[in-house]
C-alpha cells in the first residue's frame, strides 16, 4: 500500500514568494495533519482536518498560513508571502476512522528553505 | 493540559547494549500511546502503540514498551541495540478526536 505522498520533497524559494506543498493521504483515512518541524520548536501540529473540514487550525502561525482539503485525497498548505523563518520541514499525516484506534503515518516531509 | 515529557535529549549506547528511553506524559484520561522513530531526512514510522490492555506492547525491529498508569510513564525497550538504531525517537500521546502530543524527542548514537 502506498503510503502518505508528499510533494515536493525539496523546496528552495525566496523570501515573498508563495510556496504550496501537497499531500496525499492514504487512501480510505479520513483525518490529515499538517506539522511543521524546527529544530528550535520540535514538531508543531498546525492544522488538522477531519472528513475534509479543518477542525482545529490554533497551529497555523499566522494569515500568511492557509490550508486546504479539498476533497478526501488531497490537501495543500500554501504560505504567501515566505519569510525565512518559515524553512522547516514540513510533514503530513493521515489517519484511518477507526474510533478508538486512532494512528496517525507520516509522509516523508517536504524540506522548505526560505532564502 | 496535556503533555509529553522525553527527559534524556541525547542517549548514547554501545552496539549490543541494552537500551531504554524514556517518555512521562500528563493526561487526564486513559490515553493513547505511541513511540516513532525518525530516522536523518526521513519522516516518522511507528514503531508501536499502546490503546488498551496487555501493558507491555510489542513493536517493530524488536522494540517493546511498557505503560504504567501509576507512574504515567510509557517506556521504549530494546534488549540489544543494533548500529542502524540510531535516529530521533519520538513518543507521543493521543487524543479522542486525533490530536496527538508529542515529545520534544531522544536523539539516540550508537557506538560500534
């Protein structure tokens, strides 16, 4: 089974441009997390999605922040304008409806560096 | 509030050795456990989880963990430790509703 896809793996940019990163969940799970890894701050959830409707974005730093599902086998994260500060790696993870069980699996992070 | 604490940041062991990190957390309720292991520029795997039950729990690549409600602990063991152990190891307590906290995390060295 294919796991959570992240993508890009790698992203170089420069400071105010707009950077998306994509994720697809594994199939048949119903709840995507968004974290956001420093070395400084450790994993940080930012914003989590359960059935598609985002229930708790508290995570998301600030409005240059957005996060999207629209639909059960995507989502994007999408920071307009980039700043520095925002290079981190960037994971997502999915988790199946099994209440009482719940797992979340991780994508393999996408590598943001601001310049 | 909840909580994860990982108290040892940096664990180094002999190949062999035996191996234990630690993991307290604070929840108000019967919680939902997990250990991963994060290995350099990889993403996180699981390594094992605790919902209900038997209390000592088996993993993969010959992990185990122990969960003790009276000490709010849960544990990561592995009798004799191999070089490709090395990696950030994570542990991590769930919520209803998904919502995990993890540990600021154990970066473990192997020495051959």
């Amino acid at each position: 089974d294919a796991g959570v896809i992240q993508s890009p793996r790698h992203e170089v940019t420069e400071m105010g441009q707009e950077v998306t990163l994509r994720c697809k969940p594994i199939s048949g799970h119903n709840s995507l997390f968004w974290y956001r890894q420093t070395m400084m701050r450790g994993l940080e959830l930012l914003i989590y999605f359960n059935n598609n409707v985002p229930i708790d974005d508290s995570g998301m730093p600030e409005d240059r922040f957005s996060a999207k599902m629209p639909n059960a086998s995507f989502s994007t994260l999408k920071i307009q304008p980039s700043e520095p500060r925002d290079s981190a790696v960037y994971f997502c993870a999915s988790s199946p409806p099994i209440y009482g069980e719940e797992t979340q699996y991780f994508g393999p992070g996408t590598r943001l560096l601001v310049l | 509030a909840q909580s994860v604490t990982q108290p040892d940041i940096h664990i180094t062991v002999s190949e062999g050795a035996s191996l234990e990190l630690r993991c307290n957390y604070s929840y108000g309720a019967t919680p939902y456990l997990f250990w991963y292991v994060q290995s350099p520029g990889q993403g996180l795997q699981l390594l094992l989880k605790y919902f209900s039950g038997d209390t000592l729990v088996q993993g993969i690549k010959g992990f185990e963990a122990e969960f003790k409600r009276s000490q709010s602990s849960f544990n990561l063991r592995k009798p004799s430790v191999h070089w490709s152990d090395a990696a950030e190891y994570f542990c991590a307590v769930g919520a209803r509703g998904n919502q995990f906290y993890f540990g600021t995390g154990t970066s473990l060295t192997v020495i051959p």
